[in-house]
C-alpha cells in the first residue's frame, strides 16, 4: 500500500496530503512554518523534501506539514501565517523581524516549539518559545579558533569580519580568551558588499594596513558572499603568499572560490561541520535507525548520485506538485533558475534546515500528551531549561553532523572539521571537538617565524653609495618605481634577512643617514657605518659586514694613447702636421733645384751632360719619394747632383736623424708603464717619491693618524701633509680630493668609497697598492635600544656560515676591471696587439691603395696612343721585329 501511494506523482498537493493521511491510518499531522527570505529557496527546498521523506518512511507515525513563511512580503507575514495556520512548531531560516502590531491586535503567540538554524544576532528580539540552535554557540566556536589556530603555531592573527557572518557573535568570546591566552589580535569589519568603488576602497585601506603591518596570519570571518572579492583585492596586495595562510571560517566557503588563488602559493584552513565523507551524501528518512530521544529514528545516508527529486530530466518521472510548489514561493511568475543552484552540493544552512524536520518531529511526537497549542514562557533560567525540557532531548547523526542539545536548546557535542586548500588541491587534515581536543594531520609546510622580526614590515633608510647603493641604469626607461629602482650590496643582504627572518620592508632614500639613525623612525639604516668607538653613543652596531681600508689611486699617465693608434703617441698631432708638411717642403725645394740648378740632373741632361732619362730623378714625384725613403731610414733612390741640393738632402738627413731618435725613444717610453706607476707600491714607496704630489680629505682620521704617529714611512708622510697642507690636502669633501686625481699629477689617499668607481666606471685611473691600509670595520646602524639587533647579527653569522656572505662579496666587489681594455704593457712589459693594431691597419691600407695606383697605372698604358709605350705600340714592334726575324732566316 506504502509502495503505491508514492507511486503518485502527478496529483495536487492536497489530494498527495489525503493519500497520505489514508495510507498512515491515524498518523498525526503536524503544521510546522517555515520563516525564510525570497534567496532561501534551496533551503526552503530541502525542509520540504525532508518532511515528505519522513512522511514517506514506514516506520513514521507523524506526518509533518511545511508550510512557508517568506519574510520579505510585509512585516507582519509572520502574524498572519500564525492566525491563518495552527502550527505546532516553527524553523527560522532566517531572522525574525521586529514585533509588529497589524490592524491594531496584539502579536498572536508563537508556536512552543522553535528550531533556529543560524546565529541569532543581539538585535533579535526575545522569543517566548522553546528554542533549539542548530548552529554552535559563539563559546564554541571561539575556542574552536583559538585552538586551531594554536594547533598551527599562530601567536597572533588579523581578523577581518563582518556582521553577516554568523561569526560574528563569536569575537566577544574570542576577545575574552586571547587576553588569558596572551595572543595578540587585530579585529577590522570590512564592508558587507563590495559592490561600488567606496568599497572597493574601503577595502583597499584595510588590506593595506593588513600589509603594512606584516601580518601573514589572517582569519577571515564573513559571509561567503563577499570572500571573493576580498581575496582579490589581497592578491593584488601581494597578501596571497607563500608565507601567508588564511583561515577562512564560513562554513559555506568552496573550493571553487580558491581556484582562481591556487598559483597564489597561499595556504588556505576551511571548516566544516561534517565530515568529508558526508559531502557527497546526505540521510533518508527511509532506512535503518539511529537513536532519537526515546525511540528510533530512520536513518540513511542517501548517496548525491540518486537522481534529484526536483530534476525530471534524470528520473524520468513528473514531480508532485507538492515539490513543485515550494520553487514557487513567490508568486506566479517566479524565475526558476535557482532550481540549478539546488543541485550544487548542500550548502550548510541547507543541511542544518533538513535536520531541524527530524528533531521537531521527534520533540513533537514526545509531547504528544501536552497541550501544544499553550504558549510557552520560553526558557528564562537555567532551572527552567531543565525542567521544562525534560524527556525531549533528541541525538541522531545528520546531514550537519551530530544532533544533540543541553538543557537550554545549545547544540553540544559538536565537532567541527579541519580542511586545508593548497596548491588546488582541498584535504580533510583533522577535527576539533567540544572539549577542546584538536587532531590534526596538517599537509602544510610553514614558515617559522623568528622572535620579534617575524611577520614585522620594516621602515628602512637608505643612501646611495656604490656599490652599497646604486640607481639602476636604466631605471626611468623601465618606470622602475620605489626600492625597484636601486640595486647593491645592501639591498641585497636586507632580502636575504628577510627571508631568513620573514619579515617584509620598504626603502626610503635620502642623504642625511645621521638624521634618519637619531629620529627613530626607521627601524634599519642601509649605510656602511664604520665602527668607531664613539657612533656607540648615538646609535647600536652590527656585527661587522666587511673589512675596509685606504689606498692609493691616480690617474694613467697622459702619454698612454688608448686604442689601436698608441705608435703615433710619441709626437702629438701638430708635430705630425708639421712633420708632413717638412717633407713637402723639402720636396719642393729639390725639385725646384733639379728644375733652374745648371749642375742638377734636369738641366745637365738638356745640355748633353747626362742621359736624358736621368732629366727627371729630382721632380715633384721622384723628390717626394726620395724624401720619404730618407724619413723612414729607408734612404733616397736619387742623390742631388748639385752643392745646393745636396747642402738641402743634408739638412734633412740630419733633422730624419734626430726624429727618428726621438720617436724611438718616446715610443719606448709609451708603451710601458710611466714611473710613477711602476715604482709606487707601498706607503714607503710614496714616502720616498718626490716627483708626484699626494694627499687627501684633511676630515679623514687617517691624516691625524699620520701627524701624530712616529713610525716609519707615516712619520714621513704626516710631515709632509702638515707641511703643504694647504696644497695636498682638500678641506671641502672627499669628492674634490678625487677630482683632483683624476685631472693628474696627484695621488689621492683614497677610501674604499671610491673604489667601485675606479674599478667599475674609471679606465683613465689606477690603483697603486695591492692591499688595504689603515683599516678599519663597517657595520648596519641600528636606532639605539633597538630589539632586532640580536636576531639581525645571529641572521648575519649563519649567512657567513653558509657562505651567502661571499656571494655577495663576489657580486658586489670583485676586483676585476672587465668593462676596460687590457693594459697593453703590464708588469712582465709584454706588449699586446693595441700597441700595434694600428700600424697593421696602416700596412693594410697602404698594401691597398698601392693596387689601386697599379689599375690606375695599367689603365693609363693601355689607353695611350700607339707609339708613345702603350700596349698597342708594344704589340707593334714585337710583330715587325719577328718579321724581320723571319726574312733573315
């Protein structure tokens, strides 16, 4: 008979309800309202499908009938669903409104009995009603927090919260046990939509305090509407880190919802109030018992694969219109596209709702024998909460977990589950139950934090000093902004220290460092602080970063021609000029003497005195020849014939001799280093020396050290710096001593402030000594009584221990001067190819214009007339010459 009753599919709701009636015999009809909101139609949905499923059981004797109450139509939906029905119990799905008088009546008295499927707020008002909470009291669920958080290893966490969640109760709770516990924590409401730009801002304002403070420990505590939109906005606040872990306590957050994060490298805790295993079913009324109250209670876990009663399209079959009618809560013409959402897996409001129909027919059925149609007093006192709820306690294991109640309607026993989302991937890890106890197998590898510095943002100070410092080159074109415009040594071991200590920072540039270590606003100052005994007052030390010193620098000697040309170094250009223009002169003269000179080649061989092939040794072209050959030690192919020319060959054999010994000279010279470079090793070397001035910044301490000592070779030194104090040492900056080096003939007393420049961006300066002298330590400044001296100097020793110290020594200071050109003449005096490049450029050159003037020249004879030596005329002649051969034979 069971069988065929449920067979119906296609028959009213109200011929269903009468078929009911008929096939439980004298089963009792309980009225039970609904209260929910137009949004709440899943919900609504699953209380109605749960009654008809116990309606359904034959082990049922009760026949629950739903009947919905939808708040949004008037504020007085509740009373006149309450005069219309007579119903025995109530399930808020949503809050109830304020008390309402319509048409001038009292409000009607509510049903005894009242199951509350959310976190009532303290707004809502009294009701004098039985209550039941199916959701946790705020007691619970602020230690649940608490102690999951400390299972974690948190000692602190932001809050970010709403008054939506049903969390929300709960941060008085929580406030209570963070101060016995010593916990630190911020709380900030953010706003309850983030729909127009002011709360996007808004919520802009609050991520960036959440940044700026360094917090990685982040509970997030809304609704589930808005956890999208905040994650966002923190993934662009680069909130979403692989140090970074969020808590995220509505229970009806998805999986979903972090996908869009998974490559975030965040680490995301959700919580549940059922296990794993019960998101993919829910329990039918239809199956075998678990205890409730006094009796027994059917109980399945109904797998989601079982075709869902609301889609027709997988069972085959029509809906009743009972289940149709609760999609249609609205009215005609309601869009029924939420049906979709109700397929989706059962949100926890949805599975708290099914398991308010199995407890307020069991509760209903147990006071079977009291009026319930009284009104109740409610539960006021303790004493009261016992008496009157005695032998109506109910515990069955539902959709929401295990069901059961205290005295005064609090849910007990609760367990809540332990979830963690990483890397798209989302686990089960643990529980935590109602007396305090955490079992928890967590997948994720966390950062420890490390004492104060831990999850800190630091304020830091920097100035630029090469290499300490530096603007990257190309730093405008690339719109570099902020500490992403510099690059060095420093900035590099403060992210290597905020790795290892997991704080985070942001750089502010300036000059006065002094100012910026006394003001106290920067908690870490990113300058080379030498360590002198008295910075001790005004300011704390690290342990030392590295050994630094003075040196000896000045500029290459002026006669180093750099390039290819270095063999015409000897002479400067004007001697060159002057030395072409010599031997175009000279040339002029002897042929202007071969030309009118009576005894010279030209004239003579008018006259018969020589052959007439000899008129012309001394022209233009044959005298420049000469000369030239003269010049090059080479010597003249055609000596002048007359005294005149050969008193003008003399005079410039003599000055060929004295050039030529001069460029020799001079080139030798040139091509290895100048004294003053190969001599000046040491401070004794330049004690020694005379011949190139030295000094330095008369602020430094070394020159006091210098005056004042009375050893060798600085006694020497001190004497000379107080002696031509006024010439050697420069009174304005360190900065004019150093320009002063590099326009020459100076040796500058240099720091190690100077030497990146010299080695890095200088090829025109040299460095004389080949280690430090007078050497001192430099150091990270910190505020005095500063708390992370301690953890920053222990940091620094294990970076020396693993070797990332030398890494950036490697980086920042090697020695090398890659960028310049290889010293032609270095200390073995091997010259390379720059000293001589140019003179193969010059063979070249010339071997090439010489095949030129050969085609021109070939040109030339093959165009001349016959007769006058061109190949014709050649061809000419060789023919009757063999003619005349031929004939005689």
């Amino acid at each position: 008979m069971m069988r065929a009753c449920l067979s119906i599919r296609s028959i009213s709701g109200v011929t269903y309800l009468l078929l009911l009636i008929c096939c439980h015999g004298n089963a009792r009809d309980i009225h039970v309202g609904v209260v929910h909101t137009g949004n709440q139609e899943c919900h609504l949905a699953e209380v109605t499908a749960s009654a008809q499923e116990l309606n359904n059981s034959q082990d049922s004797d009760t026949i629950v009938s739903v009947v919905p109450v939808e708040m949004n139509d008037s504020a007085c939906a509740l009373d006149q669903a309450i005069q219309q029905h007579s119903h025995q119990a109530l399930i808020l799905l949503a809050p109830l409104p304020p008390p309402c008088f319509c048409g001038g009546s009292e409000r009607p008295p509510l049903p005894p009995l009242t199951v509350r499927t959310y976190q009532a707020g303290p707004a809502e008002p009294t009701l004098r009603s039985r209550v039941l909470d199916m959701f946790p009291s705020p007691d619970h669920l602020a230690t649940m927090l608490i102690d999951v958080m400390e299972a974690y290893g948190w000692k602190s966490a932001y809050v970010l919260y709403n008054k939506q969640s049903e969390f929300y109760r709960c941060i008085e709770a929580m406030e209570n046990i963070v101060t016995t516990r010593r916990w630190y924590t911020w709380f900030r409401e953010v706003p309850a939509k983030v729909a127009t730009q002011a709360d996007r801002d808004s919520m802009d304002a609050i991520l960036s305090d959440v940044r700026t403070s360094g917090r990685i420990h982040v509970v997030m505590m809304t609704d589930d509407d808005v956890i999208d939109a905040i994650l966002e906005q923190a993934f662009h606040r680069m909130l979403l880190t692989s140090q970074s872990h969020w808590i995220i306590t509505s229970f009806d957050a998805s999986k979903k919802q972090l996908d869009s994060f998974r490559h975030s490298g965040a680490r995301f805790t959700l919580l549940r109030q059922y296990p794993e295993s019960a998101t993919k079913t829910i329990p039918n009324w239809s199956d075998p018992m678990l205890t409730v109250g006094n009796q027994s209670a059917p109980h399945l876990n109904r797998s989601e694969e079982t075709p869902n009663r609301s889609d027709p399209e997988r069972t085959g079959e029509t809906p009743s219109a009972t289940e149709l009618d609760r999609f249609e809560l609205g009215g005609p013409g309601k869009n029924l596209s939420r049906l979709d959402r109700c397929k989706d897996p059962l949100s926890n409001t949805a599975r708290l709702a099914r398991d308010s129909v199995a407890v307020l027919a069991d509760l209903l059925s147990s006071l079977e024998e009291q009026d319930t149609n009284r009104p109740s007093e409610g539960w006021r006192t303790l004493e009261n909460c016992s008496r009157q709820n005695q032998g109506s306690k109910v515990t069955f294991r539902g959709a929401s977990g295990d069901v059961s109640f205290d005295d005064c309607g609090r849910r007990i026993d609760v367990t809540i589950y332990i979830r963690e989302y990483s890397d798209g991937q989302e686990k089960q890890v643990g529980f935590w139950t109602a007396d305090g106890a955490v079992d928890m197998n967590s997948t994720i590898s966390y950062v420890q934090m490390n004492g104060l510095l831990g999850g800190r943002h630091l304020q830091v100070f920097g100035r630029l000093s090469k290499p300490w410092i530096m603007e990257r080159k190309h730093a405008d074109a690339e719109g570099q902004r902020g500490r992403y415009r510099y690059e060095g040594f420093m900035l590099d071991l403060t992210d290597m220290l905020a790795a290892r200590l997991n704080f985070t920072w942001n750089l502010t540039m300036g000059a006065n460092y002094k100012g910026a270590i006394k003001s106290g606003e920067y908690d870490l100052v990113l300058f080379p602080m030498s360590m002198r005994p008295h910075r001790l007052k005004t300011m704390q030390l690290s342990i030392p970063l590295r050994t630094r010193g003075y040196f000896l620098t000045m500029k290459k000697s002026d006669r180093r021609l750099p390039g290819m040309f270095q063999f015409m170094a000897p002479f400067s250009k004007k001697v060159w000029l002057c030395f072409v223009a010599a031997i175009v002169s000279v040339s002029l003269v002897l042929s202007v003497n071969n030309r009118f000179n009576p005894n010279e080649w030209g004239i003579a061989a008018a006259r018969g005195a020589v052959a007439q092939d000899q008129a012309d040794n001394l022209n233009l072209p044959n005298s420049l020849w000469s000369t030239w050959g003269a010049a090059v030690g080479q010597g003249p192919e055609f000596l002048p014939r007359s005294y005149a020319g050969r008193v003008a060959a003399g005079t410039w054999w003599f000055f060929v001799l004295v050039a030529i010994a001069s460029y020799t000279a001079n080139l030798a010279a040139f091509l290895s280093q100048s004294s003053a470079q190969q001599q000046i090793k040491t401070l004794s070397d330049l004690a020694e020396q005379t011949d190139v001035p030295y000094g330095t910044y008369d602020g430094y301490s070394i020159v006091e050290f210098f005056q004042q000592s009375q050893e060798e070779p600085f006694k020497t030194l001190g004497k000379y710096l107080t002696k031509n104090a006024d010439e050697v040492l420069v009174t304005a900056n360190s900065r004019q001593a150093m320009d002063r080096a590099i326009e020459g003939n100076y040796i500058f007393i240099s720091p190690t402030t100077y030497e990146y420049e010299i080695l890095k961006e200088r090829c025109d300066m040299v460095i004389l000594t080949a280690e430090y002298f007078f050497k001192y330590q430099v150091a990270l400044p910190f505020p005095l009584e500063s708390p992370y001296v301690s953890e920053v100097n222990l940091a620094l020793m294990k970076m020396a221990q693993d070797g990332e110290m030398d890494v950036l020594e490697n980086r920042w200071f090697n020695k090398k001067k890659d960028h310049c050109k290889s010293d032609a003449a270095g200390a073995t005096g091997v010259l390379g190819m720059d000293n001589f490049g140019g003179l193969f450029y010059f063979l070249v050159m010339g071997m090439g214009g010489a095949m030129a003037v050969f085609f021109v020249e070939w040109i030339w004879f093959m165009f001349r007339p016959p007769g006058d030596g061109s190949i014709s005329s050649y061809s000419e002649t060789n023919k009757n010459n063999k003619n005349n051969n031929a004939s005689a034979v």
